[in-house]
C-alpha cells in the first residue's frame, strides 16, 4: 500500500473513534473534517469532510465506538486511551505494517479541534488535523 492510501485510510477510519471515543461528546449530529500532509508529498491533499451521528449511548459509553472501529481495521489498535477534562488523547499501533501514532481531540462547547501523527517505518510522517462542530440532531 502506498504512504498516500495509507495517510487516507488511516485518517478516514480513525477519524470517527478519534473525535467521538470521549465523555466530552455530545449526542446528535457532527460535522467532521480532517487535513491530512505528509512528508515528501508535493502537494497538499485536500480536506476530508463527513457528517456522523454520534448516539446518546455512544455519548454516555465512549468505549462502545472502538470493537466496530477495530473490526474496520482489525491490524489497528488504540492504546493509552485518555480523558482530561475536555481533552481525549490516544495511541495506536498497527503491528502489520509497522505504523504508531498518536492523537488528541479537545472539545469546547459544540465544537473540538486536534491531531494525530502517525509515523511509518519507512520514515514517512504523516499529520493530521481534525476539526468539528456540532450540527444538531440526528436525521431520522
């Protein structure tokens, strides 16, 4: 798999757990965007944007979001999971590839912001920004 598929699958997938696996969420619907740059990328890849509707018990139970998410990605794992007040901070190893990261989300209000580096074993980085707000409730 090339670096640029990886970033992309890697951003996409953890995404969702990286802005959600936290008591600071609120239930309803979020709008989600992630930048992703790596090293050695001539240009820049454009911003992801996702909409995701995060339920109440998902809220209330973060923990609930990470067996769907590591079935997605079963090489991945998350790790020293973390909450401080309104910042979620986390680790992830994916032992096939050789990949380790390391992320954080802070919320405020209907809103949260944060990012992830992910290193690769060939010395490629990449990082990711995450932005997100809140958009009411969920679509029936």
């Amino acid at each position: 798999m090339t670096i640029k598929k990886l970033a992309l699958v890697l951003a996409v997938c953890l995404l969702p757990t990286a802005a959600f696996a936290a008591g600071p969420g609120k239930a309803g619907k979020w709008e989600m965007t992630s930048q992703t740059e790596m090293t050695g990328m001539p240009t820049k890849m454009p911003p992801h944007t996702s909409t995701y509707c995060l339920t109440k018990e998902e809220a209330e139970n973060p923990e609930k979001l990470a067996p769907e998410q590591q079935r997605r990605n079963s090489d991945c794992k998350r790790t020293d999971f973390k909450v401080e007040d309104h910042t979620v901070s986390w680790k992830m190893t994916c032992e096939k590839s050789g990949t380790k990261g390391e992320g954080h989300v802070t919320y405020a209000g209907e809103s949260y912001t944060g990012g992830m580096h992910i290193a690769m074993p060939n010395g490629g980085e990449v990082n990711v920004k995450f932005s997100g707000k809140y958009l009411g409730a969920c679509d029936k």
